[in-house]
C-alpha cells in the first residue's frame, strides 16, 4: 500500500517541482520587472481574489467533495453512469462559476473596493494611494476570467487523479508560469504599466491550462458534454458536501485575504513583502503538503468505501509521517536561511536589499507555520474522504476566528509580519482541532513507533540546522558578493543541510523497520 502511494507522490512532486520551479522563475522575473512598489502590491492583490475563488470552486472545497463521490461511481457504477456525473457536475459547476466570473468583471470595482477597502477610501478621498484602487478595477477585469479556465482545469484534475493519472494536473500549472514569463518579457517592456502585462499573462495561462486537459480526458473516454443536472443525485451529494467544504478547506486563503485586506491600510510594499514570502513558503507546500494530500485522497475514499477501516487508519498515518519527514526540515531551512533565499532570488532589477530584509521577517513568520499548513492539507483528506465536511467547517470558524483575534494582537505592534504570524498561528489550531478530533474518532492512531520516529526526524533537523547555521556568511557577504557567488554559496548550504539530514537519517536508522515510515 504505501509503496503505491509513495510511487504516487513522487510523480506528483516531481511534476510540481517543474511547475515550482518555474514559479520561482515567474517570481524572479516580477520582481526584476516591478520589485515591491504600488504596482506589483496592485497586480499580487489582482490575481490574489480570482486565485481564493478558484480554491473555493475549483481545487480545494470541489476536489475534497467530487473525487469521495467520484471514487464511489468509479467502483460501483458504469462507465455510462460515471459518465454522465461527470456531465451534469460540469455543467452545473460551470454555469454558476460563469455567473460569477461575468459579475466579477463587470463589478471589478466592488470587488476591488470589497478587499481593498485602504485603497478605496484614499481614493474617495483624493488621497495619495487612490490610484492604487482604480488600477486594482482595472487589473481585475483581466485577470477575473482566469477562474472561468482554471475550475474546468481543477474539474478535469480532479477526474484524472480519481482514476490514478496524477502526472498531467501537477505538471497543469506549468503552462500558466509560462505564459506570465513570456508576457513579462516580452510585452513588459513595451508598455508603461507592465502590469498589464502580468494580467494579461494570467489570462492566456488560465485559457492554455484548459485546453491541456482535454486530450487526456478524451483518451479515457471521460470527455463529455456539460449538462445542466442541480438535483441529480449524483451533483446534489457532491454540493452537499461541497456548501460546507466552501469554508472548512478555505480558511488559510480567506486568512490571507484578510492579511489582504488589512495590508491595504498598511505601508506600500506590505502586500508585495507577503507576497514574495508566501511565494517561497508555496513551494514546499506544494511540493510535500499538496501533493501528499492529493495522492491520499482518492486512497482515503476507496478504503472507506471498502469499510477496511485498519488501511485507512495506516494511509492516513502514512501521511502524517511522510509530512512530518518532509515538511519539519523543509520549514526550519526556510526559517534558517530566509534572506539569503530572498537575496538569491529576487535581489536585482527593482526589488532592493531593503525588500529582501523586510521580506524576510514575514517569510520567517510564515516559515514557522509550514509544518500546521502541511499537516492541515493532510489532516483534512481524513474528513473529507469519508465524505464528513461539518466538522472541518466547525474547526475551520475557530481557527479564523483566531486568525482575526491573532492579527489584533500582533499586526498593531509587528504590521505586516503580524499579520504573517497570526497566520501561522491560526494553522497550528487548524491542524491541532483536526488532528484531536481525528484521534477521538478512532481514526488516527498511534502506532508502535510513532514517537520514537518523531525524535530521530527531530534530532536530524537539530543536525541539519546547525551545519547550516555553522556554514552561512554574515549579511555584508551577501550584500557584497557577485550574483554566481550567492548562487553557489546558497546551493552549498542547501546541500550541506539536506546532506546532513540524509546522512543523520541514515545513522539513526528513520527507516530501518516496518513500523517506522512504511507498511
């Protein structure tokens, strides 16, 4: 079992990875292009909203209530009757996210005036940053219909994995990093506001991720007609569970839309500092936390359709283990080497040393909550496979609520790194009110070995943080060195830490018996 699903995950983090990659490549180019100033805060809020929409109708509430019903078709109905789901979800998911997307771009200024209520305000009142609001309006009428493409691509997604193909949705997001490249250096430059570049890059990246899918689909003979099908039973289950999923699976986007919100009121470049930290948080996250997440899910709900309730158990342990082995020396490296990360990375063109520095307070902030985000991501496929999603909402209310008592508390005295810190906050009462209600249903166990595990991966970490802590040059290095320099000093403290943990990994023996890692 857990060779399949290890298998599994690294083919989908491999096709991250590229996707990632190149996600940090896009980065570099957009800082290089606009740093951190009024513009680039404009264009990350622009593509920030359609993005919390797209986990909301598309990748996370959809996929956790689809793929449990999907599974269930898959091994108990026709071909026919998979089918035709497949057709009636389509179409009715798609004609409620066609209204929303032609309201968003035809209210573009509501929704900019809605979460960026700071700019808003300045601009009815004639202040400095009003024209941060009309540019945000503007921005959203280009990148709004980018939710249209990425739902029929989530949709599609969520149907391949369902029946084992998890290569082609991981290595989906590619082309979207692609298209923003090529738009920033080749129509950037050409214009005066190269955020129109960005948006525009956002569209056509939306559109070629869509048009990817379809061979695949076809080739399963999964490709269908979108039908209009509100009550069929099929389509009203998987809204039933998908109404309170909407919430329960969105709270860390709807917390960073609020940091959103509140960065608006706050200095220029707060959104832009967030940003690039979030950035460079995402790649772990998707690399270990997603992706594991995404290959347990279908695993999850085809051992609670079987009702062989010690399998699941043991894949939803294997989870947590894999992201614990994963995740905990991923976060501490992201904490340890925050700034020289940021330095090597977008440290050039428009974006300053002074960024990197501001840059990096909010990305140690977010760093320190990597592991909840993970573990949250994991934690929930254990509801959600069992087609549970009251209580994740239940859970989800609190740790949002706190994420708004948190941001009070830190965001007065700390600004924009409060409001990175109430974030992670906030995840670690996710996952730990997940996590105890899991245990209390009997689902998540502890298994012989368990913290024996837990303080070898501990010890390694502790290994691997103080090679790299030993190894890394003072600040002024950084700030003196040649670019090729940083690059080969940060690849040589990456490998000397990752090298570390291997090495402690191995010496400890992490894996030496079937109770420690694997079944």
């Amino acid at each position: 079992m857990s060779k399949s699903l290890a298998k599994s995950g690294i083919i989908v983090s491999f096709m991250t990875l590229i996707s990632r990659v190149l996600g940090l490549v896009r980065d570099v180019v957009i800082a290089n292009l606009m740093g951190a100033g009024a513009a680039a805060d404009v264009f990350f809020f622009a593509n920030k909203i359609p993005n919390f929409l797209r986990r909301l109708f598309a990748e996370g509430a959809f996929a956790q209530a689809f793929v449990p019903v999907l599974t269930e078709y898959k091994q108990g109905k026709t071909l026919d009757e998979q089918r035709l789901l497949i057709a009636r979800v389509a179409g009715t998911l798609g004609t409620l996210v066609t209204i929303v997307t032609l309201v968003g771009v035809i209210a573009s200024p509501v929704v900019a005036a809605m979460f960026g209520t700071g700019w808003f305000l300045d601009w009815y009142h004639d202040g400095p940053q009003g024209h941060k609001f009309v540019l945000a309006a503007d921005l959203l009428r280009i990148t709004f219909p980018y939710l249209w493409f990425i739902t029929f691509t989530a949709l599609a997604g969520a149907i391949l994995n369902t029946i084992g193909k998890f290569a082609v949705a991981a290595f989906t997001p590619v082309f979207l990093n692609i298209a923003i490249i090529v738009f920033a250096i080749w129509l950037g430059p050409q214009l005066d506001q190269p955020e129109y570049a960005l948006a525009w890059g956002v569209f056509v990246g939306g559109a070629v991720q869509f048009l990817f899918q379809i061979p695949f689909l076809k080739r399963a003979r999964l490709l269908v007609r979108p039908r209009w099908g509100w009550r069929d039973p099929g389509v009203t289950k998987i809204r039933t569970l998908m109404i309170p999923a909407l919430f329960g699976v969105s709270v860390s986007q709807i917390n960073l839309l609020l940091d959103t919100f509140i960065a608006s009121f706050l200095m220029s470049g707060s959104i832009s500092w967030l940003y690039y930290s979030d950035r460079l948080l995402e790649f772990p996250l998707g690399l270990f936390g997603i992706a594991i997440a995404t290959v347990i899910l279908p695993a999850l709900s085809s051992r609670h359709v079987d009702k062989s309730a010690e399998e699941f158990s043991r894949t939803l342990d294997w989870g947590i283990r894999t992201v614990v082995l994963l995740g905990l020396p991923a976060m501490c490296g992201l904490i340890v080497l925050a700034e020289p990360m940021l330095m090597v990375l977008f440290m050039r063109g428009e974006f300053t040393p002074e960024d990197a520095r501001l840059a990096s307070y909010s990305l140690f902030a977010y760093g320190s909550g990597l592991l909840s985000f993970m573990l949250v991501k994991v934690l929930a496929t254990g509801f959600y496979s069992r087609q549970d999603t009251k209580r994740p909402v239940k859970y989800g209310i609190i740790a949002m609520v706190s994420n708004m008592v948190f941001n009070i508390i830190f965001a007065i005295p700390y600004g924009y790194v409060g409001l990175a810190i109430a974030t992670s906050l906030s995840a670690a009462v996710n996952a730990g009110l997940l996590g105890y209600n899991l245990w209390r249903d009997g689902v998540l166990k502890r298994y012989p070995g368990t913290l024996t595990y837990l303080t070898k991966v501990a010890l390694a970490v502790a290994a691997m943080v103080a090679v790299v802590l030993y190894l890394v040059p003072a600040r002024s290095w950084w700030l003196a060195a040649e670019f090729v320099d940083r690059v080969w000093q940060l690849a040589l403290l990456i490998g000397a830490g990752g090298g570390t943990y291997l090495l402690s990994l191995l010496l400890l023996r992490v894996v030496k018996s079937k109770n420690d890692i694997s079944y």
